[in-house]
C-alpha cells in the first residue's frame, strides 16, 4: 500500500510499532480477563491505565516522525520538492489511503478509549483499587473498614464526592499519591483528620439524615478484668441518643448537637482536634448564643481567633464509622466472649494483654513474640496448660494473633492510639474534650460530665451478682476494681488509654 513519502522514517515506524505491540497486548490481555473473568485491579491498571498510555505515546511519535521527516526534506530539496503546506489530493492514491487509514484509525482509537476511560474510571473508582493496589499504605484503613458497618459502602462514597469537580480533583490527589508511594515520600501513619474529606452533609447524610430519628438504644457490654479467673464484668447502658419519644424529635439527647435548628462550633489547638478550648453553641430559631472557654488549656484570645473554626458535624463524634481500630483490651474481650479465647485458660487475659504490651517493628515478629511470650509464662506458671489444655491454648493464641493483625499495624505505624475513636471516653478523652466540667460562659454554665446525661446504667456487676437500674433510676457507676473513686476526679482515659 503506497502512504506518503514522509511516514517513511525511523520515528514514525518506531511509534507505529509500539501503538500496534500495545494495542495487540491490551486487545489480548482483554479478551484473557473477560473470558477466564480473572480480571484483578492489577492486570486493570494495565489494561486500561499503563498500556494505553505507551499506546499513546506510540501514536505521539507517528506525527513527530512525520514532521522531523518533513522538515529534513525541506532541507534536502533535491531529494524531492516539498510545498510548505500538504497538499489533500485524493486522487491520489497515497494521500487517500493515508487519510482513510488516519480516519479510521482516529475512529477505533476513540471509541477504543471511551470504552477504556470508563473502565480506568470504573477501575480508579472501586475498593479493590483504593484498599488493595497501594497494598501495604492502605492495608490498615482497608482491613479495618472490612470489619465495619460500612463494608458495603464504596470507598469513593465518602472520600469522593459524584460529579467532574470531584472526580478531577480526587484524581489529581490520587496522582499525588501515587508519587509518594512509588518514591516512597508518604507520611506513616497517613495523617488524619483528612481536610479534604467530603463534608458528612454530602455523605453520611445521603443515607442517614439529621431529622431522623434514632430511638434510645441498649449498649450491653462485656468487659474481663486481668486477674486469674478471667472475671467478667457486664455494663448495659441505655444510650440516650435521642428524646425519650420520637414525637420530640431532636430537642434532647446525644444527636441534639446535630438538631439542624442548632450550630455548635469548635475551635481546637491541635491537628488532632483533641484539646478545645473554645465552643460557641447558637441557637439559630431564637438566636440565642453561648461561648464556652476551657481555661484549662493555656492560649491567649488572640491566639485562638486564628485556628481553624470547626461546626460539629458527625465526624466529630463518628471519626471512625469505617476505620475502627481496637485497643487490645477491647478485642481481646471480643474474643472471650464469643468463646475463641477460653477463660478456663488461668491467667489469659493477664497473657493476652502483657504479650500485645511489646511494640513489634513487623507483623512477623509480633507474631513470633506472642507466641514466645506465652509459651514462657505457661511452661513457668502452668506446665499442665500446655499438656492438657493445648487445643484451647492453641485456639486462644490464634486468636490473639488475629486481633494484633486486624489492629495494629506496624510498619503503617497504625494502632488505637493514633487514629482515637472520639465516640466515647474510656481510653480516649472522646466526649470529654468539650464534657470535661471546665468548659464555662460568662454565666457560669458548663458542658456536663454528669454521668447520667448520655446514658443510663440498666445494669452492672460479675456476671453472677448483677445489679439492676431502671431508667427512671438508674444505677450510680461503680469501678470494677478499687480505685479510691479515682474515676469521679480524672478522666477514664487518664488510666485507661495506657492501660496496656
Ligand atoms: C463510611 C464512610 C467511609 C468509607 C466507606 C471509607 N472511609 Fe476512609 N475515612 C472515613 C473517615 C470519616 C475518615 C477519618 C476522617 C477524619 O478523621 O478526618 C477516614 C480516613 C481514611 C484514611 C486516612 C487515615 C485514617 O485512618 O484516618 C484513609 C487512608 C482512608 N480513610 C482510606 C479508605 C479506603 C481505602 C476505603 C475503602 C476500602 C475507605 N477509606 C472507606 C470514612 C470512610
Ligand atoms: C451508602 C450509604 C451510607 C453512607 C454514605 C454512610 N452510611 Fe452509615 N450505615 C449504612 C448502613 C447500610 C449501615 C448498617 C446499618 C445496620 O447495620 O443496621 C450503617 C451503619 C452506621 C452506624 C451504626 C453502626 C455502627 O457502626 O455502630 C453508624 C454510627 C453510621 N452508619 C454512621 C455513619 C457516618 C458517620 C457516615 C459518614 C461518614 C456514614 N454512616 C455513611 C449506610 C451508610
Ligand atoms: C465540640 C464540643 C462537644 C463535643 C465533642 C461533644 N459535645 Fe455534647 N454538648 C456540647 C455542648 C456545647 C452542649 C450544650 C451544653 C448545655 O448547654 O447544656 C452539649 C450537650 C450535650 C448533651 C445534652 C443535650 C440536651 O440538651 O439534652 C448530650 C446528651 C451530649 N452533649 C452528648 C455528647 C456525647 C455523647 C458526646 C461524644 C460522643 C458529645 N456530647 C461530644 C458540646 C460538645
Ligand atoms: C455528639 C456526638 C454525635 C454526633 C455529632 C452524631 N452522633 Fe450519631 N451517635 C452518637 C452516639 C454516642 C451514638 C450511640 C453509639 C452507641 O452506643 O453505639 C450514636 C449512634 C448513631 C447511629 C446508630 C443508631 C442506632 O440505633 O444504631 C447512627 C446511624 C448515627 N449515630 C449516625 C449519625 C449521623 C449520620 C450523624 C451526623 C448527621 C451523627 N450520628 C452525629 C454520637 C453522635
Ligand atoms: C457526654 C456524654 C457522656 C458522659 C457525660 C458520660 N458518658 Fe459514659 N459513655 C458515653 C459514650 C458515648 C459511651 C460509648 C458507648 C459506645 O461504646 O458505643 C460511653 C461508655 C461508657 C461506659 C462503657 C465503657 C466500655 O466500653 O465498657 C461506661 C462504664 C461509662 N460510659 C461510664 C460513665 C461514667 C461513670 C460517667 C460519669 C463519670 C460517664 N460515663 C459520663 C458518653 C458519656
Ligand atoms: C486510676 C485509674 C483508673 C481510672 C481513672 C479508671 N479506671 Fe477503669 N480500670 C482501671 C484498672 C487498673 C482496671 C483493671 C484492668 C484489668 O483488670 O483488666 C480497670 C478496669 C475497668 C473496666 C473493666 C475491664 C476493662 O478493661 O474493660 C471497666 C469497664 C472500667 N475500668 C471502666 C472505667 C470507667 C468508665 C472509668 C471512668 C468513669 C474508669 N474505668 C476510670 C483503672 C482506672
């Protein structure tokens, strides 16, 4: 077939030939993944992402060798004489094969990356590709997130927002960083809280709204103490999340704060949002307004004008709707009760904790550690565990290990301290960093720590002596272990968080 003098040339061919490898290779990878469906987020980023792209580059170098080509002919005129402009001749057979070859070629390629575009960004878009291609930055947020709520909800759903805006935007951040974990410039752990999160109007909202309304909800918890018989310990509050009837809506209770009739607003000193010293409550129907100082946290007025103002949305109490990481107390207690960790092992608790006590630099060795440590302490303190109890101690090691691994994270640097759950204020100060007491308006009105303002206690004691409250009178909190009433003075996470 007879083409133009100039397609003649070591570029142009170069580049035809890279365009033609790639598409042969895309076009075979293709039909392999649709037939045998084992298409996987990897062969995706090359069937549609990186293999395109040396397409791309192929079909790039084709009219760069045409011009080069032309150019060098300009120079040579001997060789043959060239008019500045081409001349579109299609009687001539050069020219007209050129250009049905350019308009058909044109029209493949187009259509070809429309449908691959969609699937880049049907590939770009899925949780495959958020939580595992970056395998080892985002394998903490991406294990976590399989064990929650959310496991059905897309990553996109909440870090993406719908529309091109977002989609570019995300992209371009996306491309960001892509770069930091090729060269290895990402920050561990990934900094939280993230700025560029989707407002939760714009997502948590589009499945849960504000004027819904949550019935009060029965919280029943097991917690065992660290002592040899592994004592249980049971608590059954009744969260009052909302009113006490559904006809007075969001006039009271915990999800008051997001009653759309009211804005609370927070200014923190900290990138972590946990020290406030500054709340400003405004009713927006009658207009009223309330600011509260904490002048326990030292910054002159002036300061605090300058950081950022927070209003309080659901992240500010649900921080980790989808990324839940628990402290070992918590889900080793878990694993007691659903029975992986049995308490007729003496002491497992006590184990359990004092082994996930160490700070392992990888997993392996973690799970080499706890395995070691226990073996100790039982070949010590109960040679006869590790004869006759051995299928339980071997299930209640399993499970431990299983628990550092859906927890903590290594080489990530991820664990419960780093990413605290504000919902709550055991081993965080959660709730307490705005219900601490200390929080006042000019009037002298604080921000209530009364233990009965969120919750009622319904029940609490062993597992064998328990206590009973009603709502109308509930029971007064007691410590599972004497601590001299500490509990009434400081905060649970003063002990609580650095427990273990
Ligand atoms: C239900 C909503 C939701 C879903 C679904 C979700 N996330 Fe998140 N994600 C959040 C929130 C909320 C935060 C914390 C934001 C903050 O504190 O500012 C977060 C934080 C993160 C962070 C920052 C580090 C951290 O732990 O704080 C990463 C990384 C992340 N998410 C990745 C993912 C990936 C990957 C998926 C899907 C496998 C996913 N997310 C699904 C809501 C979600
Ligand atoms: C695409 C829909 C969707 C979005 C977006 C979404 N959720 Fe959910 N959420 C659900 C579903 C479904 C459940 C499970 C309900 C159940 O198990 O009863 C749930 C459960 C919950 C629960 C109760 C279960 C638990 O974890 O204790 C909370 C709290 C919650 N969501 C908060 C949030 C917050 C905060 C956001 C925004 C960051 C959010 N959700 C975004 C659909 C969504
Ligand atoms: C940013 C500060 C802030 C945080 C964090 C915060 N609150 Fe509040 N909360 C307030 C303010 C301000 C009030 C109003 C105090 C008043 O005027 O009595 C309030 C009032 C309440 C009330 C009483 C509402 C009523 O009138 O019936 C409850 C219940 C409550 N909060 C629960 C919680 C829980 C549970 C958490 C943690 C998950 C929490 N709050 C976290 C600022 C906060
Ligand atoms: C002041 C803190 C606070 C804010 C703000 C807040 N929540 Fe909650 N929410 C709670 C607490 C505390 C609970 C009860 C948790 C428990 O006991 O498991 C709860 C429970 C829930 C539940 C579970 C209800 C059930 O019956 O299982 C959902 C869903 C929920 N919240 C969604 C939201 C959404 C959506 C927003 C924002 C529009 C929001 N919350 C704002 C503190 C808050
Ligand atoms: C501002 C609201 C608020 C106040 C005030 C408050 N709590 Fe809580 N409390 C919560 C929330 C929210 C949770 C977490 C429920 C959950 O885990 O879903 C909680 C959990 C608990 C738990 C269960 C802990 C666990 O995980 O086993 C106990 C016990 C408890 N509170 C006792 C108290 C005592 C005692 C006081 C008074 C000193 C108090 N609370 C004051 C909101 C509050
Ligand atoms: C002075 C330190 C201290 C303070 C303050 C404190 N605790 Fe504890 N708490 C402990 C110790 C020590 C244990 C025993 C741990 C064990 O045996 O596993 C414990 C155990 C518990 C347990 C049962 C086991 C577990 O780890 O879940 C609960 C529930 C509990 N505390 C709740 C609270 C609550 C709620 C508050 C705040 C109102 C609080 N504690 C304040 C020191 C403290």
């Amino acid at each position: 077939m007879k083409l133009p003098q100039s397609v003649r040339n070591l570029t142009s061919v170069i580049g035809a030939s890279i365009a033609l490898i790639s598409l042969l290779i895309i076009l075979f990878l293709f039909s392999i993944s649709a037939l045998f469906d084992i298409g996987s987020s990897y062969l995706g980023i090359f069937i549609y992402i990186a293999l395109p792209m040396v397409l791309v580059l192929g079909l790039i170098l084709i009219p760069v060798g045409i011009i080069k080509e032309k150019n060098r002919l300009k120079k040579y005129p001997d060789e043959v004489h060239v008019k500045d402009w081409p001349v579109i001749d299609f009687n001539q057979p050069t020219v007209r094969n050129a250009s049905i070859i350019f308009v058909a070629g044109t029209i493949c390629f187009l259509i070809l990356s429309a449908i691959g575009s969609y699937e880049a960004f049907h590939l770009t878009e899925s949780d495959e590709f958020c939580g595992k291609l970056c395998h080892q930055v985002m394998e903490p947020e991406y294990t976590a997130y399989q064990e929650s709520a959310h496991e059905r909800v897309g990553c996109v759903e909440c870090h993406v927002g719908s529309g091109a805006g977002w989609y570019v935007k995300s992209k371009m951040s996306g491309l960001y960083q892509v770069y930091s974990v090729l060269f290895d410039k990402y920050p561990r752990p990934i900094e939280t809280p993230i700025h560029s999160l989707r407002p939760a109007r714009e997502t948590c909202e589009e499945c849960h709204w504000t004027e819904k309304f949550y019935a009060r909800k029965i919280n029943t918890k097991k917690s065992y103490l660290a002592d040899e018989n592994t004592t249980e310990w049971d608590i059954h509050l009744m969260m009052k999340t909302s009113a006490t009837y559904s006809a007075q809506g969001l006039q009271e209770g915990i999800h008051w704060h997001i009653n759309p009739d009211i804005k609370i607003e927070y200014r923190a000193v900290d990138e972590g949002r946990d020290s406030i010293p500054w709340v400003r409550y405004t009713n927006l129907k009658t207009g009223e307004v309330k600011v509260y100082r904490d002048e326990a946290v030292a910054m002159p007025d002036s300061d605090i004008e300058t950081v950022e103002l927070r209003t309080m949305d659901c992240i500010d109490c649900h921080n980790r709707p989808s990324h839940n990481y628990l402290s070992p107390a918590n889900f080793i207690d878990d694993y007691i009760t659903s029975g992986e960790i049995s308490r007729e092992l003496p002491d497992i608790k006590v184990v359990a904790m004092d082994a996930l006590s160490t700070e392992y630099p990888t997993v392996d060795s973690a799970m080499n550690g706890i395995d070691a440590y226990a073996k100790e302490y039982y070949e010590i303190m109960y040679p006869e565990v590790l004869k006759e109890q051995k299928e339980l101690y071997d299930r209640a090691l399993e499970a431990i290990k299983t628990g550092y691994r859906k927890n903590i994270f290594p080489v990530m640097k991820v664990n419960w301290t780093v990413y605290p759950n504000h919902l709550g204020h055991l081993e965080t100060t959660g709730c307490y960093r705005c219900h601490n007491d200390r929080h006042e308006t000019a009037k002298g009105e604080i921000i209530s720590r009364d233990c009965n303002l969120c919750h009622d206690i319904l029940a609490q004691g062993t597992a064998d002596q328990l206590a009973f409250g009603t709502s109308a009178s509930p029971l007064e909190f007691e410590h599972p272990i004497d601590i001299n009433e500490k509990w009434r003075t400081t905060f649970c996470s003063d002990c609580h968080f650095s427990l273990y």
